[in-house]
C-alpha cells in the first residue's frame, strides 16, 4: 500500500527515529587511547592491591609472633583477626573469580602453547595461575548483560555490604572514627538524584553499559577497598594489645589512604597517626608546613580533587617521649587523580603516513608534561599537548614500527605502553578538470577550464599534489588521432584551439597524467575522459 493511502503516523516516525539513533549507537566502539588508559590503570591498580596484600601478611606474622610469647595477652585480638582474615579472603576470592567469569563469558582464553603470552597484550591471571588474554576490552552488551541482567553486581553488593559490617562488628563500641572510614570506604548506596529519570541504582552505575576494560579496573579498586579495609582493622587490633598498658620503644608516623588513586571529582581522604597512641597526651601533627587539628592521635588530610595528576603531600609528627624529649617523625604520601567517564568514538586503524607530520595524542591520565614518546622507524616532536609522529620509510604491514610511550611516575621512568603501527604512502590523487574526474561535459566549459587538477579526496592532512604533465586526444577528420602535449597544469594555446575544433558527442581523452606532491614525489594518475555535449 502506497503512502499516501497508509500515511506515515508521528508515533511510527518516532520510532523509525528511534531506530536509526539506535543502530548509529551500535555502530560506535569505545576510543582506543581511552581504553588503553583504564588498563594502565588497572596495572597499577593491581601492583598496588599486591604491596597491601604483602603488609597485610606481615601484621598476621606480628599476631602470630605476639601469640607465640604471650597467649593469654594476645588471644581475644588474634581470634578476631584470624575472623578478618577468613572473612577477607572470602571476599577477595569472590571478586577475583567475578573478574575470571567476567572476562571468559566476554570471549576470552587462556593463553597456552598454541595461543601464547604476549605481555604487551591486556591479560588477566587468575586463582589458578593461568593467563587469560582480553579480546574484547570494549565489550559493551556482554559485560552488562553478565553483570547486570544475571544479578552479578547484585550480588557483588550484598556481599560488599556484608563484609562491612561484619568489620564493623569486630571493633566493638570502640572507634567510631575507623567505623565511619570503613562504611565510606566500600560506600554502596545508591547515588541520589532529583528527577525520576536522574534515579540510578549503584549496580546500573558501575556496571551498565561499561566496556569490560573499565568493569575490571572497577573491580580492582573495589579489591583495593576490601584490603585497605582488612589492614585498618587489622592496625587497630593489633594496637589492642598493649592499649591499656602503654608499652612500646618504637614510634613511626602511618598514613592510612581510602585509595592512593582516586577519580577525578572525588575527595582524597588519608588518616595520619602514630603506630602506638598515648591516651595521656596528643601529639602535634603538621601537614604541608601547617598544624592540623588531632583527634585521638589522629589527623585526618582531605583535599578536593578539581584536576587530573599525580599529587604529593607529607609533613610532621612531633611527640613528647617520657623523658621529655620532642622527636620529630616526617612522613611523605603521594596520589594520583585521573577522570572518569567513557569517550565513544569510531575504531581507527593505526596508521602513519610516510612524510608527514602524524598528530599522536594519548589518554592515559597522567599530566601531559610527564609523558616521553619514543619510535622506531622515525622521530617524535612535541606540540603543545600533543605529539606530531614522522615515519620514515614505508611499513605497509607494521612490523618495523612501534610506538612507546614512557611515563614519570614517582621520580621514575616507567614504559607504561607500546603499540604497532603501519605506514602507508600518501594516497594517489585523482586528475580533474573543472571539479570533474571524467563523464559528460558542456563544450563551453571545457573551453574556458585552465588545466588539469590533482586533488587527493577524502584525506584531511595539509598535502597538495600540482599537476607537471599530460596529453590531450582527439579524434578529427578523417578518423585521426590530434595529440597535443602540456608540461604543466595549464592548457597550452595549441591544446585550447584543439579543445575549440571538438564536435559535439566526441571524446576528449587526458592521459599520461604526471603529478609532483608536497614531498617531492612523483605519481602516475589514471587518465580521464569527458564526452562533449
């Protein structure tokens, strides 16, 4: 049925809307320096979990070496630290075998002989010590189906806010202070919004429509969470022991972070204290070359995080001994602030062109001034922020050239990623005359065009190519062939008065096309041909 009989109704207008606006959706694929930024991340992430991890064993090897030599004194506090350590690997398991689930239901494998390891891939080793390699960092649908749609992130939550409480129960009446950090640490409510439409739950913000490479850096600092947690209850039982009888021969100055990475817009919050705290007297802390107020022997620093960057920040703790004596014990932190938030553009290929001046530029959530970039099969200039790539020779299959990007973190120069990367010549142009590359053309247009033009379409760099030579046929009387030569882009006057003798429904044949580019190359453009109308 046509559609003037079944016209078309605004309700199936807006939903053929819909669909186009959906299908374009689809269409996108997470931007690859993005991408690359969240598995830095996660790589540091992940050191970071393991140097918690490792303090975290030393304090059990303190419990059990404080049991060994005084039973009676040490018993009620190790039991309640052997329940942190059970409920903690309990949870830690779990998130690390989401993480296992997550990435396989995504399509990924384990790296084996027939599939092997390659470090400057994005892999992720699990309990048992296997490899998995990522393919699909981006997944968008199966990430949220997994964690959405089949309860996953539900159940991350309940557990999350289990094992809060149940940390929070082990301090007893005690410490409300270290309760309130605990609580804020692994915050899970959901976030607050004016509008129906402003409603989300905490799942749906962590993990509904997120590429799998963000999901899992989620996770990591959720991770991260749970041992900082584990180790502040761990310290403050541990403290328990010799409380009430104020026995210790040693002080050193503690910074106790929620997170040393923190995202952008988020507070950074750390406690700074004595190891061991005298009830009878306060010491006086000093941050950034300024007295802060202290609250049972604790300072805590909390500043806005407005920028990206790496942050530093320290300062003093001085006590009164019992002999009277003032000592002074400095302490020096460091935190990185990176962004948020998704960037979604189309997939480009990774791809130079040989001669010119390639814009590089990197998202990675570090300052700008503390990135380095390295090449081979090239050279590397700065720009403002950004960086501008020169190939030298052609590498159609990019095994010869590779990109390394170097970051100063912490005083230290570290290769934070290296990526393979092609290099073509710049395309061939295509031969005009009056904005035509051939067809059907008006005599008198012909007649009064300049020459021939070799414009490069659809290629966005600053590169011109200027037409040095080509020949102009024609059929005359008598069935002969008039060629007339131009060794530039203009028409000569012998070639004009060719082009005025020409009839109506003949050929005007352009071959032997030579054009010179911005780089001093030579190429051989395709010929055009024009009927005269």
């Amino acid at each position: 049925m046509g559609a003037k009989n079944c016209p078309e109704t605004p309700r199936q207008k807006m939903i053929n809307m819909m669909y186009i606006v959906l299908t374009a959706m689809l269409a996108l694929n997470v931007s690859a320096e993005v991408l690359e930024a969240f598995k830095l991340i996660d790589s540091s992430l992940i050191h970071t979990l393991n140097t918690v991890e490792l303090k975290n064993q030393q304090i059990y090897s303190s419990f059990d070496q404080a049991y060994t030599e005084n039973p009676a004194k040490v018993q009620e506090w190790k039991q309640k630290a052997d329940e942190v350590k059970i409920k903690s690997i309990e949870i830690s398991q779990y998130i690390a075998k989401l993480k296992e689930d997550l990435v396989k239901y995504s399509g990924s494998e384990i790296v084996n002989q027939d599939n092997p390891f390659d470090p400057t891939r994005f892999n992720l080793i699990i309990e048992k010590g296997d490899t998995l390699e990522i393919k699909k960092e981006d997944d968008l649908n199966g990430t949220s189906e997994f964690m959405i749609k089949q309860g996953n992130a539900t159940i991350l939550k309940e557990k999350i806010t289990s094992y809060k409480n149940e940390m929070v129960e082990l301090l007893g009446n005690d410490d409300d202070y270290m309760k309130q950090t605990i609580l804020s640490t692994l915050e899970t409510a959901d976030p607050s919004g004016e509008k129906v439409s402003d409603k989300k739950t905490w799942q749906s913000m962590h993990f509904e429509n997120t590429p799998l490479a963000a999901i899992l850096t989620v996770l990591s600092k959720i991770q991260i969470d749970v041992k900082n947690t584990e180790a502040n209850v761990l310290s403050y039982l541990y403290s328990q022991i010799d409380a009430g009888s104020f026995k210790f021969n040693k002080l050193g100055a503690r910074v106790i972070a929620n997170s040393n990475i923190v995202f952008q817009g988020e507070p950074y919050e750390a406690e700074v204290f004595l190891a061991a705290e005298d009830t009878t007297q306060q010491p006086e802390i000093f941050i950034n070359g300024k007295p802060v107020e202290v609250s049972d022997g604790k300072a805590v620093y909390k500043v806005n995080t407005s920028e990206p960057g790496v942050f530093k920040w320290g300062g003093l703790i001085k006590y009164k001994t019992p002999d009277g004596i003032f000592k002074d014990y400095k302490f020096e932190q460091s935190y990185q602030v990176t962004k948020p938030g998704i960037t979604m553009s189309a997939t480009r290929m990774n791809v130079f062109y040989r001669g010119l001046d390639n814009p590089f530029d990197i998202a990675s959530g570090i300052p700008k001034e503390n990135l380095e970039v390295e090449m081979t099969n090239g050279r590397v200039t700065k720009s403002g922020d950004a960086f501008l790539i020169r190939p030298t020779e052609l590498d159609e299959q990019g095994k010869r050239t590779k990109v390394s990007v170097f970051a100063n973190i912490g005083g230290e120069r570290k290769l934070v990623g290296t990526t393979d990367w092609r290099v073509k010549r710049v395309p061939d142009p295509v031969a005009q005359v009056a904005g035509l590359a051939g067809g059907d053309i008006r005599k008198e247009r012909l007649q009064i065009e300049d020459g021939v033009m070799a414009v490069l379409e659809d290629f966005d760099f600053d590169f011109k190519y200027r037409v040095t030579e080509f020949e102009i046929q024609t059929t005359i009387a008598g069935g002969y062939i008039d060629r007339k030569i131009s060794k530039s882009n203009r028409f000569t006057p012998e070639q004009k008065e060719q082009l005025k003798r020409v009839q109506p429904e003949s050929i005007v044949y352009i071959s032997n096309i030579k054009a010179v580019g911005d780089d001093g190359s030579t190429r051989d453009l395709d010929p055009v041909s024009f009927k005269v109308r």
